[in-house]
C-alpha cells in the first residue's frame, strides 16, 4: 500500500491579498479619496504619499485610523496653487 504524504501545516495567519490601487472615474466628483488613490494623482509611492501627509505636505482628514485626502484641496496643490 503506497504511503500517504500530507502538504506541510500552514503556521501563523494567512497573508492578507493586496489589491492594486483604483482611481475611480469620477473622483473629480467625490468627497475624499484614500491615501493610495492620491498616490496615484500624484506619482507617488504609498511609503511617501504616508510619509507627505504626515509632514502636513498632502491636506489629510484622519478618522480614527483612516485616513481620507479632500479632494478640492488635492485639486489645488495639483494646480499648484496654495492648499
């Protein structure tokens, strides 16, 4: 009788699966956007999207632990005016 080989037990928590960042179509028309999607407007990094916002270089809305960028003040600091 051939023996039976079992896969290796999973040890921890199960990795979490990332999913890439969306810029929905009408963000022009939305409230807020999270950090990782005005990442994408701007060309950043997430690390450095964080890191901009901490330094106050990125207009954030902290809600708890979520963290929401405002759009029209996005808009501006993307038109290069003052946010």
């Amino acid at each position: 009788m051939a023996k039976r080989i079992r896969p290796p037990a999973r040890k921890g928590k199960a990795k979490p699966v990332r999913r890439p960042a969306v810029l929905p179509e009408n963000w022009r028309e939305l409230p807020t956007l999270t950090i990782n999607q005005a990442r994408l407007l701007l060309g950043l990094s997430l690390n450095a999207a964080y890191e901009a916002a901490k330094r106050n270089e990125i207009p954030v809305v902290r809600f708890g632990n979520l963290w929401r960028v405002p759009v029209p003040q996005l808009k501006r600091l993307i038109d290069g005016e003052a946010a």
